[in-house]
C-alpha cells in the first residue's frame, strides 16, 4: 500500500512539475536575430543597433545572439545570406535590403532601419498599419534628396550640370523626387546607372567628359559599402558632391545630408524587443527620422579651393576640421 502511494505521489509531482521544467528551458532560450550588412566590419551603424539593445538590456551571448552576415561590398551576395537566416530560422532579420528579404520570407519578422518608400514600393500597406511581417523605420529618401540638390545649389550657384550616381536597384522615386527638383532649380542633369565599381569608373569617366559642374550620389547600400572608393573617384575629378549620410564625409568628402543614421539603427532595436515580446510586425508603425544633420568637411572645402558662405557652416551640425 505504502510503495502505491508513494509511486503515485511521485507521479503526480512529475506530472505537475513538468509543464515547469519545459517552460524554464523555454524561458532559457536565447532569442538569434539575422542582421546582414553590406560592408564589412568595424560597421557604426551595426554598433548603433548593438548599443540599441544594450540600452534595452540585452547582452549579446547572453540573452541574445546576433547571426551577422557581411555582404563585404559585394550586394549581389545578400540574397543568398538571407536565405541563410532564413534556414536558421532566426526570430527577427534586420537588414536595409528589405525588398530581398521581403523574396526570401514571408513569416520571419524583417525589421529595417532604412526604408526608402515602404508604401509606394509595396512593402507595407499603410505607415500607421504595415500589416504583413515587414515594419521598420523610413528614410524619406526622396524628400531629403530634393533638399541636398537645393544646398548643392545654394552653395555654388555657379552650377548648372550635376552627374546623379543612381542604384537602379534602389526605389526610382530618389530618382524622381531629384529629377523633379532639378526642374525647379534650373539644373541638368547627368545620370549614371551604378551597379558594380566598373560601372563607377564608366559613370565618372562619362561624366568629366559631359563637363559635370558637380556630383550627387543617391542613397544605396551599394554606394555606402563602397563609400571608399567612391569618394576616391570623386577626389579625382575635383568636383563638389553631396551625399546621403556623413560616413563619406569622414571618409574625405564635402557635404551630406540626411538622416542620423545611428539614431534609425538604435530606434530599430526597439522594434526587434518589442516583436521578441510578442509583438506582431504588421502592427508596429513605420516610424519616420526625428533627427537630421546636414556635416561639412571643412578640409575638403579647401583642398578644392572652395570658399563656404558661413551661413552655410552656420546651418551646419557638424564641421570637420
């Protein structure tokens, strides 16, 4: 009698103490987030996003594990690291490249920092509802596109020829929006589809030869994988550039302005705890830039023997020496 008792205590304990020992290992369980780049390391804007969880007390290797995938200057290989992730069916991919892992998945949540128009490229149905797996953060690359045009030409009023480097991978409407407000400002314009660094050597050749007064690169991961040599090619033709954001103008240019970029990437943390906490992509808003900074390279300015209005280095939010 004694030993049925105690075989049925002994059974009930398991019974009940199981669904506890499987949540505990569930609650153990270290959440793996896919985030490919396009360059290669050091990357700020991957930093951005690490310091952006660690700001939500995430610590990586303990409570989360990051699948990196570096595209190392080659975009072409992104599709296939994000299939990648998608067989390690990791929780959440976080990558500017959204149209491609928008192919690769339908079910895991894709977060990105660096949409350009979600909407028109039908990415999601509304900023408010996206709707689908997909959510993130706009660029409102068109808009600020049209805006740098305007400081190309409010800064050298003298230019009336600009060469645009166009990702045709990238959404037309940067296009668009540039060409657009190059009506407006009386501007002609030169473009040059860029897909590869040959074509880049071509864009540059054609354009000194088309008698370019100025250069205006486009927002692409491609560009800014690449922001080294670019910014090389662009030293030789000895013209002033604008640019989307301010890496290529700590790497030696004149002039950017856009979004802070490693504000995008740390808001983009935000979206992947949330959805780690069970939240669904398709309801977390599209959420637009609050921070902008138009950075000058002061250097630059004068080895092209430029001379900027200073309300122009008034206006600016960074001047590099």
């Amino acid at each position: 009698m004694i030993d049925r008792r105690v075989a049925f205590v002994s059974l009930a304990l398991a019974l009940l103490t199981s669904p506890l020992v499987a949540g505990a290992q569930q609650a153990g369980k270290v959440p793996q987030i896919g985030l490919i780049r396009p360059g290669s390391p050091p990357d700020p804007f991957a930093e951005a996003f690490l310091q952006g969880l660690r700001d939500l007390g995430y610590v990586e290797g303990r409570t989360i594990a990051i699948a990196y995938r570096w595209a190392e200057g080659k975009t072409d290989r992104i599709p296939a690291l994000a299939e990648e992730l998608s067989r390690l069916k990791v929780e959440v991919i976080v990558t500017g490249d959204i149209q491609v892992a928008k192919r690769v998945t339908s079910t895991i949540p894709v977060v990105s920092p660096t949409m350009n128009e979600p909407v028109e490229e039908g990415l999601v149905a509304s900023l408010a509802r996206p709707g689908g797996h997909i959510t993130g953060l706009s660029l409102m690359s068109p808009e600020l596109n049209a805006k740098r045009l305007e400081l190309l030409k409010e800064t050298f009023p003298q230019v009336s020829r600009v060469a645009v480097l166009h990702d045709p991978r990238v959404t037309p409407a940067d296009l668009q929006a540039t060409e657009a407000a190059a009506r407006t400002l009386g501007l002609h314009l030169q473009i040059f589809e860029v897909r590869s660094l040959d074509d880049l050597e071509t864009a540059f050749v054609a354009a000194t030869q088309a008698r370019a007064d100025a250069v205006h690169i486009l927002n692409s991961s491609f560009f800014a994988a690449n922001r080294v040599r670019i910014v090389e090619v662009v030293r030789q033709t000895q013209l002033p550039a604008t640019y989307p954001h301010r890496l290529f103008v700590e790497a030696g240019r004149l002039m950017s302005y856009g979004p802070h970029f490693p504000d995008l990437f740390r808001r983009a943390a935000a979206y992947v705890d949330k959805i780690l906490k069970g939240a669904h992509p398709g309801d977390l808003p599209v959420e637009q830039p609050v921070r902008f900074e138009l950075v000058i390279n002061l250097q630059t300015a004068q080895a092209l023997g430029l001379s900027l209005a200073p309300t122009l280095l008034f206006q600016a939010d960074e001047v590099i020496q």
